[in-house]
C-alpha cells in the first residue's frame, strides 16, 4: 500500500515542494523515515501515532516506511507530522486520494490531533502557488499570514479529524479570505514622534536627508544628546510600506516564527536594535542550520547599532556584503543561502571612551591614545559604507525648557515622499529604489554638478582624504539633497551641505 501527500520545506527564505511518500507493507511494526530528516521529523513517529489514535481512526500494526523526496536536502521541523499522517490514513484506505494530488499540506500535530502552527507558512504557501497547486491546508494560527497572497485557496484547520472529514466529503471548509491591502491602508499609528526632539535642527536635517535617500548615517555625540531618541523616530517619516515590501518582510519573519494571529503580516517599517553583544551569526544570520540574522530582520527598515565601537571588529566587518549589495549570502559545504538585507544604517557612538570629549560642559579624561583606540574599532572600509556622518551636541538648556513642539514627522514625511516619488520616476526602469543604490553608471548619469560645484569637490578630495568610494557618496547624498529642494540639478549648495556630512572623517578619524 502506496501514497503521496504533497507537502514543502524550506530554503533560505523560499520554499520547495516535498513530496511524503508513504509505504506500508507486511513484516514486524516499525515506523521509518528516511529522506535526510532532523530529530524533530524523526519523533514526528510518536506524535503522528498518538494522533492518530486519539483521533478514533486505527493505526497500522505493520511496517511504516515514510520517505521525504528528494531525498537530498535535509528537513527540518514539525510540519510534516499532517501530511505524514494523511499519508499513513490514505495508504491504509481510511482518507480519499481524489484531492490530495492539488493540495499541499502542513502542521504539526498535538498528542490530541489538534493543529499547531508552524514557521515558514508564508514562503510555502508562495512555494504552493508557484506550483500551480489548488490550495493548502494550513493551520489555523497561520491562515491569515498566508491568505495575503491570492491566487490559492486556504483552509484553515484545527484538527486532524476535521481534515480527514473534509478531505472524505464528510464536512466543508470553506476557503479563507484575508484583505491585505485593507489591513495596509490602517497603517499602524506610531506612538512616537518627531515633535518630541528637543532643539537638534541640524540633525534633524541631516536624518531627514538620510531617510530621503535611503543613506546610512552615524550620530556622534556625548551620553544624553538624544541620539537613541531620534533613531526610534526614524521610521515614522519613512515611506509607507508598499504590498510587496509588506510580503518580503513578512516572509523573513514567518521564517522565524515571528508573526502570528494578531500580527499576521509586517505593516509598518522595521527598527531592529540588537545589543553590541550580538555574535556575527545573531547580526548576519548563520548557525548550524542557517537562519536569517538581524540584517535580514531589517529588511526594508532600519537597522540601529548603538554604542557602535563596542561591537566586535568581526561583527561590524561582516557587515561590509550586506551594506554593499543588499543581501547576505551564507555559505555551507552542501549549499548557499542567500537573504535579504536591504535596510537603512542608523549608528550611534560617543565621541571617547568616556564620551565627554568636545563636550563645553563635562571635561573629558581621555588620553590621545585612548581615544585613538576607541575610535579604531571602527575601519575605514565600514565607515566609506556610512554615507553620513554627523555630530550630535548636547542639548541646550533653553531646547530643553521650551514649551514650542518641534516639527512632527507627518511634515517631514510629506517632503521625503516626495522627494522618493523623484527617485522612483528616475530609475523606474532599473531595480534601483533610492539614491543610496547608485552604482557607478547611475552616479555618472544622474549626478553631474555645475561647474561652481566642481571646487568644492576637488578641495574635499584634497584636504580631507577621502577615497574614491566617499566622494562617490559625497554626490549621492548631493543628490538627495537636490531631491528635496526639488531640483533638477546639483548645485554649490547641495555639494556644500553634503560635503559637511563627511566632516567626521577629519574631525576624529584622521
């Protein structure tokens, strides 16, 4: 006795078809699975049999040999215990085949047959589609996470005997509908705001200009100047999620385990703020079975590392790929992985050890070489990959005892939006989607400046030291700049104003 039940697993952030194909034959009981499973596939033996039992349908007393095709790639996981199930029901006569050929199954099942949710329901439910499969049975906690894609039917379920009645024509189910876009449109309100930084108008600016252009930034600045507080505030004037980056967002989470009923998919943009103490693996993604890191999580968001000299060199230099090309490859002897990891840099660090130097009311105590220790930490190659950098002074007593509000982000939201409708109609037919994306052919295309412009390069070439790759983000961030003032060309003032964003580079590093 012989059956297949479709089912899938997953690959980096996508899936693939498996197809669990069940044999039951005489000879002594035994319950095998081959096909490169994991230790939770293999003790999916003892739940699938207590299920299977306490559901009321009879388990075989025969040899079970369960292969998970190909037989090449390794599975993990608890998703296959349904379709292993309906596998051992079918072979044995008690389910219907009819419809199991066009319908991709998974969840893991409870000692009682109850339905448990499972990761990854989102790229397999994708995975299914792309097969030109009719539908899926999903777990019930996972419906409204996988019902955003269309174009397959979904049918949520809770318990093992509920599936078998509707696979047998005993019961209905009907297809569950989820509307994604309605649920984008509500839009999360942020309980923060911009209105709330006190004084700071230049790094204000400077964020506002950063977030235009989708440009990494560092804050330099004593304890207490504010720079955690406007890093949180940095999503609030970001464009709004479209439906795409909602489902690329989503996938990476539904990887993880990270969505659930009440938040089914990624609506507003992500701020992840992981501490110095991260391991590259936890930053990058990685591990013994390789998972989507910090980075990854990121995606379409804002990465924030504070205190960013005391991240381990090995960690902030494994950040060179992914700030590069906007995506993390891992490498294993059997296989590649690659994530995504488009995301905007937003670091903050004390100028010192003790974080007091050129601060006019604490004195700093650090020696030079103390100082030039610390600000070590940090290579050159990373910081080439900052497009901005900008100081962050103490906040000034009478900012802080001001009743006025300072600008709120739907402001600085509306000018961004626009000036990202700009950058939109002008790589329209390339997969560029900022300014910070510029490769070289797009820079010499879109970013010539006028001749009064031309000085001002060529002295901040000069005198500060900067490499080809700085002066390649001095007329990016121009650029963006121009965006905003809504101008066709680049000019004096704009290459002024982006040139004193690299200001850093010879105030502390040189």
């Amino acid at each position: 006795m012989l059956a297949r039940v479709l089912s899938s697993a997953l690959l980096g952030v996508d899936a693939y078809i498996v197809q669990v194909e069940t044999d039951i034959s005489t000879g002594l009981p035994s319950f095998n699975t081959v096909g490169l499973p994991d230790s939770a596939v293999k003790e999916s033996k003892d739940r699938v049999t207590a299920a299977i039992k306490n559901s009321d349908f009879h388990f075989p007393s025969s040899r079970i040999t369960i292969n998970l095709a190909p037989a090449d790639v390794r599975k993990e996981g608890s998703a296959f215990d349904l379709p292993i199930a309906l596998g051992i029901l079918a072979a044995t006569g008690q389910v219907e085949t009819d419809r199991l050929d066009q319908l991709m199954t998974v969840g893991e099942l409870a000692l009682d047959g109850r339905i448990r949710s499972v990761n990854g329901s989102l790229p397999i439910a994708l995975s299914a589609r792309a097969n030109h499969l009719s539908g899926l049975l999903i777990p019930q906690a996972n419906a409204k996470e996988v019902a955003m894609i269309g174009g397959l039917d979904i049918y949520p379920v809770e318990s093992l005997q509920q599936v078998i009645h509707f696979l047998n024509g005993k019961t209905i189910i009907p297809p569950f509908f989820y509307n994604a876009e309605e649920e984008l449109e509500k839009q999360s309100q942020h309980m923060i705001d911009f209105s709330d930084v006190k004084g700071q108008e230049h790094v204000k600016r400077a964020i506002e200009v950063a977030a235009a252009g989708g440009h990494n930034i560092i804050m330099i600045g004593p304890p207490g100047s504010g720079k955690t507080m406007i890093a949180k505030r940095i999503p609030t004037i970001l464009p709004k999620m479209d439906l795409e980056e909602s489902l690329e967002s989503t996938k990476i989470n539904s990887i993880l385990g990270l969505v659930n009923d009440q938040m089914p998919i990624v609506v507003t943009r992500p701020f992840r703020s992981p501490h110095h103490t991260i391991s590259d693996a936890g930053l990058i993604g990685g591990g013994r079975i390789p998972k989507p890191g910090e980075v990854s999580l990121s995606h379409n968001g804002v990465l924030f590392l504070d205190e960013l000299p005391e991240f381990r060199k090995n960690v902030l230099e494994a950040m060179r790929q992914p700030l590069e090309d906007g995506q993390v490859t891992i490498s294993r002897a059997n296989a590649a992985l690659t994530y995504p990891a488009n995301f905007m840099l937003v670091a903050a660090m004390n100028p010192c050890p003790c974080g007091f130097f050129g601060d006019m009311s604490r004195e700093c105590r650090c020696s030079p070489d103390q100082m030039q220790k610390y600000i070590s930490r940090i290579s050159g190659p990373l910081l080439d990959r900052i497009d901005i950098q900008v100081e962050v002074p103490a906040v000034k007593y009478q900012d802080l005892v001001s009743s006025a509000d300072g600008e709120p982000s739907s402001q600085i939201h509306n000018r961004i939006q626009g000036a990202r409708e700009m950058q939109q109609s002008r790589f329209e037919s390339t997969n560029i989607y900022s300014n910070a994306s510029m490769r070289p052919k797009e820079i010499r295309q879109y970013c010539r400046v006028a001749d009064t412009a031309q000085e001002l390069l060529r002295v901040a070439l000069t005198q500060l030291g900067l490499s080809a790759r700085a002066y390649d983000r001095i007329l990016k961030v121009s650029r963006t700049i121009a965006d905003l003032d809504y101008s066709p060309s680049i000019e004096s003032s704009h290459v002024s104003e982006a040139i004193q964003y690299r200001s850093l580079d010879r105030n502390y590093w040189q």
